[in-house]
C-alpha cells in the first residue's frame, strides 16, 4: 500500500533533514516546499524586490501549496509512497483546513500522517543564522519579534512527534 507523510514544523526545525533521512529509509520520494523557491523568486524577481522576503512569500504561499500538492499528487498517482515537506502552519492549526489539504490523497485511498518536527526556539535562531538563506533576511533582522509572531503551537490533528535536536535514525526506529 502506498504511503503519504506530511512532515511540518517551524522554520529552521529540521523538516528537511528528517524527510531525506525519513524517505531514505523507506524509499519514499520527497516533495519539499522549498523545491520551486528560487525558481519562482527569479520568475517574479521584480515583485521579490519590491515587496521584500517576508511580503513576497506571504503573497505567494497558495500558489507554492497548491504546486506543492499537485507535484506529490502527481508522484502518487504514479504509484511512489510520498513525503511532503512544509510548514503546514495554517493547515495543522484547523481541522477542517488539514482535511481538505488531505482531502485528494485520501480520495485515492492513502492515509496520511503528519510529522511534527519542533526544536526549541534558541536552537532554530542558531540554525537560522547558521543556513545564512536571503529567505531568512526578515528574520534575521529582528528575531526577536519573528519569534514572538510566529506560532510553536503543536498540531490540533494527530501526528508523530519528532524532536529537531536529536538522532533522526533513532526516532524514525522508535516511531514508524
């Protein structure tokens, strides 16, 4: 049976990097986010500069969802067992809104699972100013209100905790 994981979490929590270990054990094909960023930024590179990091992708969040999904329904419906990486913060934040982003996998049969990866918030300023990413420029400028703006809340659906600061191999033995 083919498999969907949906692996969410803060900036700088560690999604990444669990999803390739995660996929790699299980040989799962990734669909991250992050995959189409720099190819929209140089499409809008004018409404990039003018709006800024933060103004930008909030801007283009639906469209980058969207592709994100079609991309990962398109690898499903190819028969690939699929991890998709994001944040999913307003997703896993609602039920109803988790559902209806789950809504085509489920239709096809799949049951997905949603990963959680957390870390504490001095360990994301650390990684954050450690990836040295333009994405981060807005963050960088004034952590302390990123942070305070940004929800650490968990899930309000079922998921599978995964801590960003330890061994990812451990975790994936003791949790799948």
């Amino acid at each position: 049976m083919q498999e969907v994981y949906f692996i969410s979490g803060q900036v700088a929590a560690g999604k990444s990097r669990f999803a390739t270990a995660f996929a790699n054990s299980r040989g799962l094909e990734i669909f991250d986010l992050d995959d189409t960023l720099e190819e929209m930024i140089s499409k809008n590179s004018d409404e990039y500069k003018k709006l800024g990091v933060g103004k930008f992708l909030d801007q283009v969040a639906s469209e980058r969802y969207a592709n994100l999904i079609e991309r990962a329904m398109s690898g499903f419906a190819d028969g690939k067992s699929v991890v998709v990486v994001a944040p999913f913060t307003k997703q896993i934040a609602q039920a109803d809104v988790w559902q209806k982003l789950v809504q085509p996998f489920i239709a096809k049969g799949a049951k997905p699972v949603l990963v959680w990866v957390n870390i504490s918030d001095e360990l994301r300023a650390v990684r954050i100013k450690e990836r040295g990413s333009s994405r981060d420029l807005d963050k960088l400028s004034d952590m302390g209100s990123y942070f305070k703006a940004v929800s650490t809340t968990a899930p309000v659906i079922a998921h599978i905790p995964i801590d960003g600061s330890l061994d990812f191999q451990v975790q994936i033995e003791d949790n799948f």
